[in-house]
C-alpha cells in the first residue's frame, strides 16, 4: 500500500520534471500524452487505495524523511491515506485526468504547450502534498505549492498587456495572477498564524497528535486556532472579502479553470476546515464555527447575484463556484463535516464539466467569452450543449443528479440546525442559482443566432476530447446515488465527522426538498421565459436597464474591487512613495548626511582660522590654553 | 619667609610676559625670545619644586629643558636663516603662504 | 589538518599576494581556481566537522602579545561553520560568474583579500582578532565600490566606510571595556571571547556594553535608521560587490550579536527584546514598503534584503531554539538568495546597461531560463516551502511568536509585503507584452553564467526539501548558547525569557 | 633674610627685564634684557640650592644661547626698529592677564601640593652637583643619551641650515646683480 501511496503523490511530479525538460522547447504532443499517463497512474493509484480502504479500513500512515527539526520543533514529511483524504485524492486525481486530456486538445495550438503541462503537473503534485500530508506543515507545502502553480496558470499568457478595468476587470493575466497570489498569502498568514498557536499549545504539528491534545486547550486558544486557519481557508476558499482573485483568475487557460478555481484547489480552504473537524467541533469554538456557517451563507448568496447580470461565461461559473464554495463552508460551519465533503466532490465533478464545456464554446467562438454574443449555439455544438446543460441540471439542484443530493442536504443541514434565516437564504440562492446557470446555458445555446453577425463560424471541440469529458458527465449525474454507501464509508473515521439529522427533520426531508426544487424549477422558468425563446418574444439587450442602479451595483461586483484599488492599492503605493522619497530620503538618510554636511560645513567655516598666519595660530593656541587651564583650575576647585 | 607658591607665582608672572610677547610679536626673532621667556619660567617652577620637595627630579626636568631648548634655538636660527634668504622679512604677516 | 582554520584565513590571502604576479589574461582563471580549492577546504571543514558537539571546534591559539591577552585564537563551531561556507561558496561563484570587467586582475586580488577577511571574522575568538579583520573587510569592500561602481561611487563607498567604520569604533570602546573589567575582576589581561563569556556582568554594564556593541553590528546589519547606506552601497556596487556585500558583509553584523551580545549580555539582551523587535519590524515592514516604490530592480533588492535582515534579527531575539537556529539558517538562506538576485539583474545589467524596470517588460519571452531562475530565486526570497527561504522564515516567526504574537503577525506581513513587491518586479520586467526594441534582440543566459547560477538553485532547492544536514549542528550549537546563556542570566525575568529547548536539558 | 631680599630683588629686575624683551622695538635691546634676565634667573637657581643648574644655565643660556642668538643677528639688520602690525592689544593683554591671574590663582592656593611625593630625594650631606651627577648617570641615563644625541642633530642641523651658500650675501639682492651683469653684456653685444 505504502508504495502506491508515493505512486498516487509521486507520479504528477514526475510528469511535472518531464515537461519542464522540454519546457522551452516546441509543441511536443507527446508530452502532454505522458503527464495525461502519469496522472492517470495516479487516479489509479488513488481509486485503489480508496477501495483498499473501503474494503479492509485500515488507514495507511507513512513517514517518509526529516524535514525541519530546531529546538524543540521536528516536522517531516508525513502522509496520510484516511478517508478524507482519499475522498480527496481520488477527486483530485480523477479530475485532473480529464483536465489533463482535455487540455490537449484545447491548447493544441499554443507555442508553450509543453510548460503548460509541466505547471499543471506541478498543480497536481502539490494538490496531492495538500491532501495526503499528515501535519499542518505538510499541508502548507502543498498550500503555499497550489498558490505558485495558480500564478503561474493564471499567468500563463503572460504576454498580454495591462487593460483598463472598464475593459477588462481582471485587467491582465499576469495581474490577476499577481492579485491571486497576494491575496492568498494574506490568508496564507493567518493560517500560519494558526500553525503556530497549534504547535506552542501542543507541541506538535501532526494531526493526530494536536486533536489529541485539543480537550486540554484553553478555550481562548481554540478560538484563536479556529480563527487563525479559517482566515486561511478563507483565501484560498475564496470567501468574501478576499474573494475578488477567484473571478479575476479567469484569465488563465479553461482547463486551469476547471481545474484549479473550480474543482480543487479553491476546496482546499473548505478541505482545511474538514480536515481540521475535530478543532471546530469542540463546543468552545461554536462561535467560530456558526461564523463560518454564516460568512459561507453570505458568499453563497452574494456571488450568486453577482452571477445574475454578468455577461462573461467564465466569470459566471466562476461566481457559481464561489456561491458553491459557501455551501460548503456552511455546511462544513453547521457541523455536517461528511456532507459538506461530499459536496465538495460532486461540485468538482459537475463544475469541472460546466468549464470544460465553457471551454469549449470559447474554442468554438475564438475566445470570446461575451453571452451577448452567442445563441443558439446548439445546433453546432451539441455534445457540448448536453454536457453544459447537464452540469447546468446539477449545479441547479434537480433530482436525480448529483447536485440535488449534496445540496438539498446542505439545505437541510441549515433546517436542522435551527438556523431558519440561513435556510431561507440557502433556499432564495438554490434558486437564483438555477436561474443563472440557465440564463448562461439560454443565451449561449438557445434563442436567435447572434453570433453569425459578428462574423464568428464556430465548431465543435475534437472527438476525443469530448470523450474525455465523458466520466465527468457520467460522474455528475451519479454521484448522489451512492450518498448512502459514502456516508457508511466517511462515517468509519470517528465521530466527529458523523453527522445526523434529527427526527423531525426527517421526518420533513420531502416538503423541503420540494422547496428547494420548487425554487430551482422557478428560476429556471424565469430563466427560460426571458432567455431562451426566439422570434417575437426572443430576448433583446436592454440598454436602459442596465443602467439602473442595482443593475451597475451587481456588474461592479459591488464596487469591491474599486474599493480595494482606491482605498488599499493605491494608499498603500503612495505610503510606500511617501516612505521612500520623504521619509527615508529626507529625513531619515538626511538626518545622517546632515551630520556629514555638519562636520563637513564647521571645516568649511573654521577653514578661515587657517590664515597662514603663525602669529593668528598662536592666539587661539592661547585661547584654548587659557581655556584649559580655567577648566583646570575649576574643576581643581570643585574637586 | 619665601615658600614655594612664592616661586611658583612669579614663574607664572614671567610665563604669562612670555605668553604676550607670544601674542604679540609678529617677528620671528622676537618669537624665540618670548619662548625662551616662557621656557626659563617653566624651568623656575622646576627648580622651585625640586628644591621645596626635596627631589630633583625637577631640576632633571630642568636641565632636559634647557638641553632642549639649546637644540631649538640651534635648528630655529638655521631656518630663521633660511627664511630671511628666501623671503628678506621675518615678518610673520609676510609668511603666510599656508591659507586654507 | 589540525589548523584548517588557519589555512582558510590565510590562503585567499597569500593566494591574493600571489596573484599580483599573475598575467592579466589568466587573472580570472587564477582566482576562480583559488576560490574553488577556498570552497573545497571549507567543505573539508564540513566534513571533518564533528556535528554531534556543539563547542568550538578546530581551535587554534597562538600568543600575539602575552602581556595584554591578546592572542591569534581562532575556532569554529555550528553557527559559524556553515556561515563559513557560504562566504566561500558565494566567493566561488561570483567570480565564476563576474563577466567583462575593467582591471580584472585587480578586482581578482581585492576579492581574495575580501574572502581573508570575512572568514577572519567568522573563525576569530579573539576580539581584538575579531575586530581586526572586522575593519580590514571595509577596505577592500571600499575599493571594489570605489573603483568599479557606478556614477555616484565615490559618495556610495564614504558613506558606507564612514558610516560602519563609526559603527565599528564605538564597538571598540565596549570591546576595550570588557578587556578592562575582565583586568580588574581577574587581575589578568585577555582579550578571548571564550574568556569574556566566563565574565558575569552586573546588569547596567550589560546595557551599557550592549548599546556599545549594538551599534556597531546594528549598522553593520543594518537595521532601521542605520540603513540609508545600503541603498547606495548596493545601487553603485558592481554586481559583485553586492552579492558579497548582501551575502556575507550583512551576516557578520548578525553573526556578532550571536557570537558577543547574547552570551555576554544574556540580561541586557532579555531587555532589549522589545526595543530590538520594534526596530525589526520596522525595518520589515517599512523597507518592504519601500522596495515596492522602487523603479530600480537592483533597489527593490536592495531594501528587500534590508526587510529580511529584520526577519533574521527578529529571530536573534526569539530567545528560544527554534528562533535562533531559524535565524542562523535564515542568515545562509537569505544569503544565497539575495546573492543569486543580485548576480542576475547584474546580468541584466550588464546586456541592457539599466536596471530601470520600465525599461524592460516581456523578457520571459525572449529569456526564458533566465525568467525561471529568477523566478525561483524570487520564491525563495518570499519564503516558498520547500525553498531555502521558508525555513528559516518560518523558524524565526514560529521561535518570536512565543515572545509576543502581535508582533510575529506584524513581522508576519512580510510574507505579503514581500509577494508585493516582488511580484511586482516580475510583473514589469518578465510580463506583459514585449514592447521595447532593444529588449527583442536580448539573448537568454550563455552557459558561464547559466553554470554559475544552477548549483545556487540546486542549493536552494536541497535545504529547503532537506535541510537537517545544516540545521544540525546549528541547532546543536544554538542550544548550547541558550543553556549558557540561561545558566548566566542574573535577573529573574531574563531566566524566564530564556527558554532552554527540552531535549538539550535531557541530554544535560 | 638675605634670601628674601635677594628673591624679591630678582623677581622685579627680571620681571622688568623680560618685559623689555617682550615689548621693545629694538632687537639689541630686547636681546641684551633677556641675556641680562637670563643671569638673574640663574640667581634664583641658586638660592633654591641648585647650584649645578645655575650654572648650566649661566653657561648653556647666557653663554651659548645668546651667542647663537647674537651671532645670528648679525645675518639681520639688527640696529633698525622693527615694524609690526601688532595684533590687538586688548586680546593679547587679556589673555596673558587671564593666564597670569589663573596661574597665580593656582599657585597661590596649595591644592596640588599634597600630591607631589618626593621620589629620589637628595642625600644627606652630598653636593648638589654630585646628586644630579648620580640621579642623572643612573635613572635618566638614557634621556641623557637622547638628549646628548639630539643636540648633535641639532649641531648639524643648524650647520647646514646657516651654512647653505654661506658664499652668498643675504643683504645684497643677488638678482640684482645678475641683471646688472647681463646688462652689460647686451651693451657689449650692441657695441
């Protein structure tokens, strides 16, 4: 089993070295052959661990060398296969696999195919470190790994110049880049803020080995720890109000997309929080954790507007993902540990597949990414539209796919808790989120061909690459189905993660999943209505509207990119001027050269003394003498 | 009685005309004079103490004084010579080459 | 070999007289040999190093003047030994690495001086040895700004000399002062720093010494407002005069508080910890600020070095293992980093003649080994795991968040700050579009400088995966001190301070 | 009594004396008040007892001292009255009244003199001359050497400084002459 263990970490790295030999090299499609091979070995890898735990139960823990050691600190490299982070592993891997496969079809035509793979490799190792690591550090590496390779995806066209918000709100990708990696290193500080609290109360960093030791904390230290690791969570979960780096990403390749600001690497802020279930179960942190459920609502519902009026169809799946992501979080908040996990899974695989599709009507329409610019799309692309409309089904919340299940009980989760407003709230954004998955899915591949106009011939992705996406297909309509069998095989690793809901819950299960149904089936109504009818009744812009004030609030995202440019990015440049030339170089280098130019100016003016004149010498040598000798005889008096 | 501050204040009296012809002269010449004023003050005191403490290190300084003093007068008259061949004055006023 | 130590000091040095001899066309292939045989024997050093103890070790002792205790004493232990071989690593390489440069013979000569000299300070037990080869690295330093720097040379290499060489005086007055208590406690003059440490000082001395000498190495370091000479000094040096300049010249500021202030003041350093960590993150925060307004990428540098030496001081003043021995790595790491930095923008420099970032934009393109080695540097730099630069980053912050942890948060920013203004320098010279003219003819790294800058990626990648074989004996000779110092300290408070790591007081 | 008398007769005589050193405008007079005072310093050498130093100072200053100087004088125009722009008469006088007054002031209060120790005190019933011919061949011999040595240097110093182109007037402009030569030799030419 150990063995595999390294195979399911190891073999993305290898792809990851291999492609990076040829990175400065041609296109080679060889290269994106292997690494697609050698993530495959992982999934293999990882799908045959997850069903040698499933069968036998026995947790593979693995040591694998040394890493820091000083004073009384030791941390090595250690793993971990439980159930968690098999769930996770087998996510990760399995997507990634399709991501992978797809990407070479999708980038077939740039110059640096092969770095591409080598980075998106490099993702999945690190990925795979996040996961597998069996102590908080070893999860930083991973962390700290994931972040890099976002950079370096989100940047990968880095060529492209700065624009204009108003043009392009994400500006550039080697911008957004910057912002994703800034962003996520100030959550990065929280959580090692958080590490550190850990290790001086229980003098360890393994899992293991800190749960233990949680009875034993002050409550203080709890909180703290508890706050410290969820401002982590928050950053590369994306939660508000470091949310803004997540939709701006959208300027890396699709396939990052999918992969990375949807699947997983944004879950690992929702992983960290499962991870850590033992620390946020504990009744002193119930605040934090209600925080958690609350802050997860909000983002749920004000990525979700956000969604409603955007016009680019990768920064609405970006925002589905971020109000998915505060599911999660609620779920994870409220205590339904395994649920909130198994949304994260179902979400990777429907939301994967929305991307993947996005991708490739964005082949099909030459990069363009505007709504307004598509419908009707249908007729030439069909294997894509039945995917997105699929993945669009399941991010809805219709039954029988995946999404129904994990979110009606994330839904009920919030029912049982007694937190109603949260509910209603969760309920209100499961149907703005069927209405703006809709309203993407209506205007792109119904309604009147607008596209034909602009000069665009669209076509359909290649063959293979549509079978590739296949599993994620299959995957996001079953996956509810074995709800059951998962949470019998979740339930295994200890109590903390058991979640339950109680009998008269139960008991309503039915009316409110209708509910949440109810509301889906009405967005998408609505959605339908205004969308996606053609002749008379088909949509048209509505220029006046979309000057109304709401209607600007929610395109400007609600102005808090604006805000964060005006009152955090700027101030701080101008800060950093004002340091540098007033500060620094006038008052505190001027304080030194004035004490140069002082030495340097009393020689410049007693430079007069030195008239030459022996005779004008021998007076101040008097002067002095005379001086001395009063001081002499002054101090001899005193004295 | 004469006691030792006796001596010692008329060697500070002699130091101090010693010290004004100092000041005061502009001549080269009359510059080594006034030194040698200030020189024989000093060498008063020496003796005074020497004697009042009944140790001669005093007069030893003393008489290094005037070994001393010997041997500046011997070099300053050479370039007091030298000088005067060069620039016809001993004058200090005309001397000054050395303006910073 | 029983005086390696000697043979280290005082090879470069011979080698050095040696060299004036040399034809000037073998000039840098006489001085890349002589670093490398340096490198090899400070590896040697390594290797018969005995890491398991944590004293000093290879200790040599000759009398220079009897009468007043000053003798030629040298030795080495955990802390130094590495610090060692980063000088002459780094020696090596930036030679290795040096391209067309005016008077390269004498640069070769002044650089073999400059290597005596640092190594000198970092095996000297002595302090008047110490303070010898203290002064004498100013000299060379001096004349490789002075003679090859930029425009504004003349007043970059005064400023730097006046300014440590003041420094370094009023170090001296303390110095003579321990002489002089050490006199008239014991009766006998000594000027061994293994002497001084016997010496138990009441607590206003302490403060009064450690003023003394904080000034000095405080400039030396230079922590904030001693720091508006490094601008300059970096900004005119040539490219190796930086590397050295921010590699090793920084480090034995640190590496005197490690070897004089905490042993000998252990009370008054428990008292300055506030003092010392508010000026840290200081300097952390504010010059990390500052490279950001930058244009300059050699100045970005610049300060940002300025903002991990805070790094590396705050962990001095952990007061515990884990900090101490995170800033002695720290202190090896950033010197690496910083080093390979300043090699590549000089080679930038030296293609395009300008280090102005507007100037550049779009160089991935063009130089892509070039990007990636400077990208890897820059992870380093903001503290990547699984680089050299996390180590000891997080040690230090892991070590200063039992002392106070607002200010580890504060300190904490720089992993921000300093994605900030690094990106930023990746962002306007690799990134966008590739606009100028000149930058498109720009041709990526030739193989010298392709060779001389791998081992240093290699190294960082090695210590940041592994880096116990170093971490070792650092922490070995880090728990020592603190025992010592913990076993020293007069004042109630400074006892509780100190903490002395568990499994050091199960091997007493 | 005697001593009194004597002390007090010397100190106005060479207190006047040396104030005619320091302000006349004639060389010759202020050299012959300094030789003059010179021979009464050496009085209160020995009515302190130092007899071996008065004498030293009788033959060393007067005797050699102002011969050098008298001699040297003879290179300058010794007989005219100098001219001086004499510096501020109120500085100079301040000063040297300040000195005089803070050394007195000193002097006159004995705060240092329980201080001095005697080191080498003199022996009974011995000679002056022979004490410091003791002292001097025995605890300073070596500044004794030094200072033997350095007036040797002195010696030749002063040779060589005076002695350079003895041959030459100092009086007479030589240039002068130079050019009366060359004048000639032109007129010579043109005839």
């Amino acid at each position: 089993m150990e063995n595999l263990v390294y195979v399911a970490l190891f073999a993305p790295f290898v792809g990851s070295l291999f492609a990076a030999l040829f990175g400065m090299s041609e296109r080679r499609i060889f290269v994106g052959i292997v690494a697609s091979i050698l993530i495959g070995i992982a999934f293999l890898a990882s799908a045959t661990l997850a069903y040698n735990l499933l069968m036998t139960g026995d947790v593979v823990q693995i040591r694998m060398m040394d890493w820091i050691s000083a004073g009384d600190f030791n941390v090595s490299f250690g793993f971990v296969v439980d159930q968690i982070s098999v769930t996770m592993m087998t996510v990760v891997s399995l997507v990634s696999t399709v991501v992978h496969i797809y990407a070479i079809g999708y980038m077939d035509h740039d110059k640096s195919f092969n770095r591409f793979f080598s980075y998106l490799s490099a993702f999945v190792f690190s990925m795979m470190v996040l996961v597998m690591s069996d102590n908080f550090l070893g999860l930083f590496i991973g962390w700290e790994g994931v972040g890099v390779c976002s950079w370096l995806l989100v940047g990968f066209w880095y060529h492209k110049p700065d624009q204009a918000r108003e043009d392009n709100p994400s500006i550039s990708p080697s911008w957004a880049a910057n912002e994703a990696f800034i962003m996520n290193r100030i959550a990065d500080l929280g959580m090692l803020v958080g590490i550190f609290i850990l290790y001086w109360n229980t003098g360890s960093l393994q899992y293991d080995e800190v749960f233990a030791q949680l009875p034993y904390l002050s409550d203080a230290v709890l909180k703290g720890a508890a706050i410290a690791l969820f401002i982590g969570a928050m950053g590369k979960s994306a939660q508000f109000p470091l949310h803004t780096w997540l939709t701006d990403a959208m300027e890396g390749p699709t396939p990052v997309s999918a992969l990375i600001h949807a699947a997983t690497m944004v879950t690992a802020g929702v992983f960290l929080v499962i991870r850590a279930n033992p620390l946020y179960s504990m009744e002193a942190v119930e605040g934090v954790s209600f925080f958690i459920a609350s802050l997860g609502t909000f983002v749920a519902f004000y990525a979700a507007s956000m969604a409603l009026v955007e016009r680019d169809l990768k920064r609405i799946i970006a925002y589905s993902t971020l109000s998915q992501l505060g599911y999660m979080f609620a779920a994870a908040g409220l205590g339904a540990y395994w649920i909130a996990l198994f949304h994260l899974a179902a979400h990777a695989f429907f939301k994967a597949l929305l991307f993947l599709g996005g991708g490739n009507v964005m082949h099909a329409m030459h990069d363009e990414l505007d709504l307004f610019k598509m419908g009707n799309l249908r007729k030439e692309m069909r294997g894509t539209w039945i995917y997105m409309t699929l993945a669009s089904v399941a991010l809805a919340g219709l039954p029988p796919l995946a999404g129904f299940w994990s979110k009606d009980a994330i839904i009920e989760t919030a029912f049982n808790e007694h937190t109603y407003f949260l509910w209603g709230m969760l309920v209100l954004t499961a149907g703005m989120t069927a209405f703006y998955s809709f309203r993407q899915i209506f205007l792109s591949f119904h309604g009147e061909d607008r596209y034909t106009a602009l000069g665009f011939h669209p076509h359909e992705m290649y063959k293979f690459v549509l079978v590739a996406m296949s599993p994620l297909a299959v995957l996001a309509v079953i996956t509810g189905w074995f709800m059951g069998s998962y949470k019998a095989f979740i339930y295994k690793i200890g109590e903390s993660v058991q979640y339950e809901m109680s009998a008269h819950t139960h008991h309503l299960a039915n009316y409110l999943g209708l509910i949440v149904i109810f509301f889906a089936v009405t967005g998408i109504v609505i959605a339908y209505l205004k969308y996606a009818r053609t002749g008379e009744k088909a949509w048209k812009r509505d220029e006046e509207k979309e000057q109304g004030f709401f209607y600007k609030l929610l395109k400007n995202q609600y102005y808090v990119p604006k805000f964060y440019e005006e009152f955090i990015t700027k101030p701080y440049m101008m800060l950093s001027e004002i340091f540098w030339t007033k500060v620094d170089l006038k008052i505190v280098d001027g304080t030194v050269d004035s004490i140069a130019k002082f030495f340097y100016g009393a020689g410049d003016k007693t430079r007069s003394m030195q008239t030459g004149n022996l005779s004008n010498y021998l007076n101040w040598m008097a002067v002095g003498a005379v001086l001395l000798l009063t001081i002499a005889a002054v101090s001899a008096m005193i004295g | 009685m004469i006691g030792l501050s006796h001596y010692l204040v008329i060697s500070a009296i002699l130091f101090s005309i010693g010290l004004v012809g100092v000041l005061r002269r502009r001549n080269l010449l009359m510059l080594f004079f006034a030194t040698e004023v200030m020189l024989n003050a000093v060498n008063i005191a020496f003796a005074a103490i020497s004697h009042y403490y009944n140790d001669l290190t005093g007069q030893m300084f003393a008489f290094f004084i005037i070994a001393v003093a010997a041997s500046e007068v011997a070099v300053g008259l050479g370039i007091l010579i030298v000088l005067y061949k060069k620039h016809g004055s001993l004058d200090l006023d005309d001397l000054a080459s050395m303006r910073g | 070999m029983e005086n390696i130590l000697s043979i280290l000091v005082f090879f470069p040095a011979v080698a050095g007289l040696l060299g004036f001899v040399i034809d000037k066309d073998s000039a840098k292939a006489y001085g890349v040999t002589v670093a490398a045989i340096e490198f090899l024997l400070s590896l040697w050093l390594w290797f018969s190093f005995d890491t398991a103890s944590a004293g000093m070790q290879f200790v040599e002792m000759i009398p220079l003047i009897p009468d007043m205790g000053i003798s030629y004493y040298v030795g080495a232990d955990g802390i130094s030994l590495f610090i060692i071989i980063m000088t002459t690593l780094m020696t090596l390489i930036g030679m290795a690495s040096m391209g067309e440069t005016k008077n390269i013979k004498n640069m070769i000569v002044t650089l073999l001086f400059l290597e005596m000299t640092m190594i000198g300070v970092f095996v000297a037990l002595d302090a008047i040895i110490f303070y010898l080869f203290w002064e004498l690295s100013l000299v060379p330093m001096l004349y490789i700004i002075g003679a090859w720097g930029g425009p504004l040379r003349v007043y970059a290499s005064i400023k730097f000399f006046l300014y440590t060489f003041t420094g370094s005086l009023i170090m001296l007055v303390g110095m003579l002062f321990v002489a002089y208590i050490y006199h008239s406690l014991t009766g006998v003059w000594s000027f061994a720093i293994t002497d001084w440490y016997a010496l138990v000082l009441p607590v206003d001395y302490q403060l009064w010494l450690f003023a003394a000498f904080f000034i000095g190495f405080a400039i030396k370091v230079p922590m904030f407002p001693f720091h508006t000479w490094i601008p300059y000094a970096h900004g005119q040096a040539p490219t190796i005069g930086s590397v050295i300049l921010a590699a090793v010249l920084l480090k034995m500021g640190t590496y005197g508080f490690v070897r004089f202030s905490l042993p000998m003041f252990p009370d008054a350093s428990v008292m300055a910890i506030t003092p010392v960590a508010v000026l840290s993150l200081i300097m952390i925060v504010y010059t990390a600020m500052i490279a950001y307004a930058q244009k300059d990428i050699k100045q970005v540098i610049a300060y940002s070095s300025v903002s991990h030496m805070g790094i590396i001081m705050l962990g001095l003043f952990a007061m515990n293992a884990e900090g101490l021995s995170g800033s002695v790595f720290q202190m090896l790491s950033h010197g690496i980093v910083s080093g390979a930095l300043f090699m590549l923008v000089g080679m930038i420099y030296e293609r395009r003649h300008t280090k102005l970032m507007s100037e550049f934009g779009g160089l991935a393109s063009v130089m892509p080994k070039f990007a990636v080695i400077f990208g890897v540097m820059l992870m380093a730099s903001v503290g990547l795991p699984l680089t050299i630069g996390f180590v000891g980053e997080f040690l230090v912050l892991l070590g200063f968040y039992q002392v106070s942890p607002i200010i580890t948060i504060i300190a904490g920013t720089s992993i921000i700050l300093g994605a900030v203004y690094m990106l930023r320098v990746m962002k306007f010279t690799f990134f966008g579009p590739l606009n100028n003219e000149e930058n498109k003819k720009l041709k990526d790294l030739n193989r010298r400088e392709t060779w001389s800058l791998i081992p240093l990626v290699a190294i960082v990648i090695w210590l940041g995966v592994y880096p116990k074989p170093v971490l070792e004996p650092i922490d070995n000779s880090v728990k020592a001190l603190l025992n010592f110092m913990d076993e020293k300290a007069l004042t109630k408070e400074a006892k509780d301070m100190i903490r002395v790591a568990k499994s050091s007081k199960e091997v007493k | 009594m005697y001593e009194i008398v004597a002390f007090y007769l010397f100190s106005a005589l060479t207190i006047g004396l040396f104030l005619v050193t320091v302000m006349s405008k004639n060389i010759l007079y202020s050299m012959t008040s300094l030789a003059s005072g010179m021979v009464l310093i050496s009085g209160f050498f020995f009515i302190l007892g130092a007899d071996f130093l008065g004498v030293v100072q009788l033959i060393v200053y007067v005797g050699a001292i102002m011969a050098l100087y008298s001699f040297a004088m003879m290179f300058f125009d010794a007989t005219r009255d100098i001219k001086e722009k004499n510096t501020n008469n109120t500085l100079v006088f301040l000063l040297g009244g300040l000195t005089a007054l803070v050394l007195v002031l000193m002097f006159a209060a004995p705060i240092y003199s329980e201080n001095i120790q005697a080191l080498y005190p003199m022996h009974e019933g011995v000679g002056n001359a022979q004490d410091v011919g003791i002292v001097l061949f025995t605890k300073y011999l070596v500044p004794f050497e030094v200072a033997a040595l350095m007036l040797l240097v002195a010696m030749i110093a002063g040779i060589i400084l005076a002695g350079k182109k003895m041959d030459e007037s100092l009086t007479e402009d030589m240039s002068a002459d130079d050019e009366i030569v060359r004048e000639t030799e032109i007129e010579k030419d043109d005839k």
